[in-house]
C-alpha cells in the first residue's frame, strides 16, 4: 500500500475511533407544494411552529433547503434522531406538545380544499461510519449544499459503495479536499433502494467547482477508484443543488 491509500486510511480509522457516539438516525423529507402564497405559509409553518417544536423534543439541527436555480418550490428538509426509537416517537411526542398545538393550530385545521402542502415523501437513514452525526461547519451566507444521491443495482454493490465511504477512505478523502459533509446515511425506507445519500456544503459556488475538480484530480481518488472491489458500485447518480432557507439551522 502506498503512502496516499495508507494516509487516507489512517484518516478514516481515526474518525471512527472519535466517533464513539451512537450514529444518528436521519429522516429526508421532501415536501412538495406549490409556489407563491402557499410556499411562503409553508416556510411560516417552519420556521415558527415546526422547528421550535422540534427543537423541544431534541430534534436538532433542522436543515431546510430550496432548490438553488428557484426553479422549484418544494422543500428538502433534514430531521437527526438520536436513535430509532426517538424516530419511532417524535410524531407522538410533537403532538403531545401543547405549544406546538396551539401555534399550529392555523397551520394543522386548514381544510382539505386548502392543505398546507401537497405531499412529504420521507427517506430513513442510518449515518455513516465515518460520519455518523450531522454536521454544522460552514455558516456563510453564500453557503452552497450538494444533495446527493448512489443507487445501486444490488445489496451486495450498495454495501460496497457505503464502505468505500467508509473504510476505504472517500469521506476522508471529501474532508481533505474541502468537501464538507453535511450527512452520509445508508437508506433503510424510502425508494430507489439499495441507495446512500450524502450531502456536502461550500463557501459557494466558486468553492464547490474548485473542491469538486481538487478531488477527480487527485491521485488519492485514482487510487480509491481504481480497487477492482468497489467496480460497478453505482449504477445512477443524482445530483441536486440546494440553498438553505431563511429558517434552516444548518
């Protein structure tokens, strides 16, 4: 083994041995609803009602995203539980908080005719090794999030692809080239399964060019890449870029 692959894998074994803390459990909303009026009493919604409340029973940080270009309306929004069991009770335990049913109440009693969306679909994840919390590292206000997500055309391929993440050194590799991850969880329900979704985050758009080129560029990921193991690992790729909203924690 070389210096690089050695490097990169010193990286990733001790970001696994800091992470003694349970890996979080993470559920991806996306929510869809039509733009104007009834977008901006969603983002009310949000902001004042759903994430305090969510806050209150230790969901924390409540990321919530819109597409960059503007060209859609619907809302990604990224809720961490400590564990399958908090999953399991956060719907019970936010309606059982008596604030959030009385700010809500607005929101929770409009009429069929009018719903204050259309649809969520949800995706359940287990984070990653290597990066089994979410994480809150770049604040600035030209901030740029890449959503991301790897099918796979079979359990076995997935699996391989969530290690070459992990033990093989990818997320190590993201870190050293700017990429910061934001989350990388493994799906347990939702679609397009077997399938990981990551997210990473950039100063801005110059950051994210730059980064992304630093990292197909370098002979790390040659390496990584090059393992005949991890052949065949994807089988479709996609790529969604993201602004927070005026409410997201991250």
């Amino acid at each position: 083994m070389g210096a690089i692959g050695l490097g990169l894998l010193m990286a990733a074994g001790a970001a696994r041995a800091g992470a003694a803390a349970p890996k979080q459990v993470l559920e991806l909303r996306l929510y869809t609803v039509e733009a104007g009026e009834k977008r901006q009493r969603l983002d009310e919604f949000l902001g004042k009602v759903a994430i305090p409340a969510w806050n209150r029973i230790g969901i924390r940080p409540v990321g919530v995203w819109e597409a960059a270009d503007g060209k859609r309306a619907d809302l990604y929004v990224l809720l961490p539980h400590a564990s399958m069991e908090a999953f399991a009770t956060s719907r019970q335990r936010l309606l059982a908080d008596a604030e959030f049913q009385k700010a809500g109440e607005p929101f929770l009693t409009l009429p069929k005719s009018d719903p204050l969306y259309r649809r969520i679909e949800s995706t359940l994840m287990l984070a990653f090794d290597d990066c089994p919390k979410v994480e809150d590292a770049v604040k600035d206000d030209t901030r740029l999030f890449q959503l991301r997500i790897y099918e796979s055309h079979s359990l076995l391929k997935g699996q391989r692809k969530v290690e070459m993440f992990n033990t093989g050194g990818e997320i190590a590799l993201f870190r050293q080239c700017g990429m910061q991850p934001v989350f990388f969880g493994e799906a347990l329900a939702g679609t397009k399964i077997p399938n990981l979704t990551y997210m990473v985050v950039f100063k801005d758009e110059a950051a994210q060019k730059a980064n992304w080129k630093k990292f197909v560029t370098s002979p790390e990921w040659k390496a990584i890449s090059g393992k005949p193991i991890y052949k065949d690992t994807v089988s479709h790729i996609t790529n969604i870029v993201l602004k927070p909203t005026a409410c997201s924690q991250l």
